[in-house]
C-alpha cells in the first residue's frame, strides 16, 4: 500500500495579466450550487458626461467650469467576482480576520511606542 505524502509545496506563479485592484467593499450572495459568490467594487465619484469651460485669448481653459453634466450618484466599478465553496470562503474569511487583527496589534504596539 503506498503511503499518504506528509505535506505539499505550492509553488506560486504569477499571471502576466495579474493586477492589484484596491476595493472598497463587496457585494454578493449564493448561487444555485452553494458557492458563496463575492463581487469586489470601488467607489469613485461619477465622471462628468459633460463639461463646459471658458476660454482665455489663447486659448487656455478659465476655471472655474462654467457647467458640468453628471450624474449626482456614487459609481460602484465591479471589478472581479469570485465563486468560492462554504469551506473555503470560511476559512478566507477567518484569514482576512486574522490579518486585520495582527494589523490592529501593530497599529496599537507602534502607538504604545511613540513618546508623548
């Protein structure tokens, strides 16, 4: 009978098309199969449709904007959403907890440091 590997090694490699993406917050729920489906957005302010300026004799633009069209509401840019199964989104969300708790201990040992 062969015996059971006592450990693996992943090794990581990084996809040309790999980015950074900051988010702001997440949106998401359950599909039909059980996977938790976690949908990463930004908010940003809604670019303007239009924007009217007054020229200078040269020119240049005047500030400040004579008239400006937009949409008065905050943009949320969806960026990426993730199928994740129950096990696994449990056990990321527990790693993004223990994360932000070993950042709130530093935050709180540099701060005990600082003289006053």
């Amino acid at each position: 009978m062969e015996e059971k590997p006592k450990q693996v090694t992943f090794e990581y490699k990084i996809a040309a098309n790999h980015s950074v993406y900051a988010a702001t917050g997440a949106i998401g729920g359950l599909n039909a199969q059980g996977q938790v489906i976690v949908n990463f957005f930004n908010d940003r302010a809604a670019i303007p449709r239009k924007q009217t300026h007054a020229l200078d004799e040269k020119g240049g633009l005047i500030m400040p904007l004579l008239h400006e069209e937009k949409k008065g509401s905050v943009i949320r840019d969806v960026f990426v959403g993730i199928s994740l199964p129950p096990g696994v989104a449990k056990a990321t969300g527990q790693w993004l907890i223990n994360l932000a708790d070993q950042f709130e201990k530093l935050l709180s040992s540099s701060s005990q440091k600082e003289p006053n």
